[in-house]
C-alpha cells in the first residue's frame, strides 16, 4: 500500500470509536472524520474490507460445520454425543459469522449512498465544464464497479441460508433423535448438499476477490 493510504488507515483505525461516540448522526461522524483527513472514500474502503474478511470468516465457518457434519455420519457410537456438540458449536458460530456478513453489507450500502450522493451534489459546483464532465464519468465508473461488488457480495450471501437452513434442522432433529437410524437418514443430505456447498464456497472466494478488485481502483 501506498504512504498515503497507511496515513488513512491509520487515522482511520484512530477515529473509529468516535463513530460510536458520535452514535447514529451520520453528518456528525462523517464531519468529525473529515477534519482529520480521513473521507467517505476511505471509510468505504476500509467497510468493504471488514466486509471481506467477515466473508472469509464465515467461508471457513460453513466449511467446519460441514465437515462436522459429513463426520456425524460416520461416527462409532461411543464418539456419536461428542460430534454432535461440534456440529451444534460449528452451526452456532456459522450464524454469527452470517450476522456478520449481513451487518457489514449493511453497514457498506449506508456509506456508498452518502459518498454517491455528495459526489453528485459536488458536480454542480464546477465552473469548468471539462472537469465536471471528467468527475461525472468517474463517479459512473466507481457506481458500476461499487454495484458489480456488491451484487457478488449479495449473491454469495444469499447461497448461505439453503445450506444453513439443513445444518440448523439436522441439529435440531438430532437434539432429541441422536441414534443410529437418525444418523442414517443423514447420509442423503449429506450428498444432496455437497453441491450447494462447493457452490457457496465458489461465490464467497468471488465475491472476496471482486472486493479486492474494487479496493484496488479506490486506492
């Protein structure tokens, strides 16, 4: 990274208590930030990166409850309770990872539209045509990349709740039926859902990487 952006995350990983000092008054914050130099361009970087790594997170998150799941199916019964507990622990923290990831998309679309709407505010105080023309198509130009971005990151998300969905109602069924017979009718789910998986983990690696293409040309 560049001088000038290590300068920025590091004001900027300074200012962020003061987002929860200031509360919820969006104009106050983003003004308290700007006198030290660290604008909404900067503060959309540094949100779609807590994005990505939220992301990532969660990517490993549904891996292990996956894997804890294809591991239920073939346990000895001495070891049955134990995998059980690892399954249910992998499926508690999958949620969280995915509030997350819901929290940080949100917590980017709140930004983005406050940066898109004073850049086009601005546009009408150019005296030269030339440069408003050149600042417009910019301000196109980040639009598109910020919403192919985003479509990636929502894409990615919305695969997670099929997969989800079976990792929560196989431990809830198995809470109160942990046999051999509950076990066994794991086995179709087991191979009806490694497709839905692997595509998961296929658009939350794009969705990480389309991220990082964005970051690159806002820095």
């Amino acid at each position: 990274p560049t001088m000038q952006t290590m300068i920025s995350v590091t004001r900027l990983s300074y200012l962020i208590p003061l987002l929860f000092l200031f509360g919820g008054c969006a104009s106050v914050q983003y003004s308290a930030m700007e006198k030290v130099g660290v604008y909404k361009r900067d503060i959309l970087v540094d949100r779609v990166e807590d994005a990505q790594e939220a992301q990532q997170a969660a990517k490993q998150e549904v891996t292990s409850a996956y894997e804890q799941f294809t591991a239920l199916v073939k346990v000895d019964g001495g070891d049955l309770e134990k995998t059980y507990k690892r399954l249910q622990s992998a499926v508690a923290d999958t949620q969280d990872s995915v509030a997350e990831v819901d929290d940080r998309i949100e917590a980017i679309e709140q930004v983005a539209e406050d940066l898109f709407d004073e850049w086009r505010d601005e546009l009408d105080q150019y005296s030269s045509a030339s440069l408003r023309r050149s600042s417009e198509q910019k301000l196109r130009d980040t639009e598109i990349r910020y919403q192919r971005m985003l479509d990636s990151m929502k894409r990615a998300r919305k695969r997670i709740d099929p997969v989800l969905h079976v990792f929560q109602d196989h431990v809830l069924f198995l809470k109160h039926n942990l046999n051999a017979r509950a076990l066994a009718s794991l086995k179709g789910e087991v191979t009806s859902i490694e497709g839905k998986v692997d595509q998961l983990i296929s658009e939350m690696e794009a969705a990480i990487a389309e991220a990082d293409r964005f970051i690159q040309t806002m820095e």
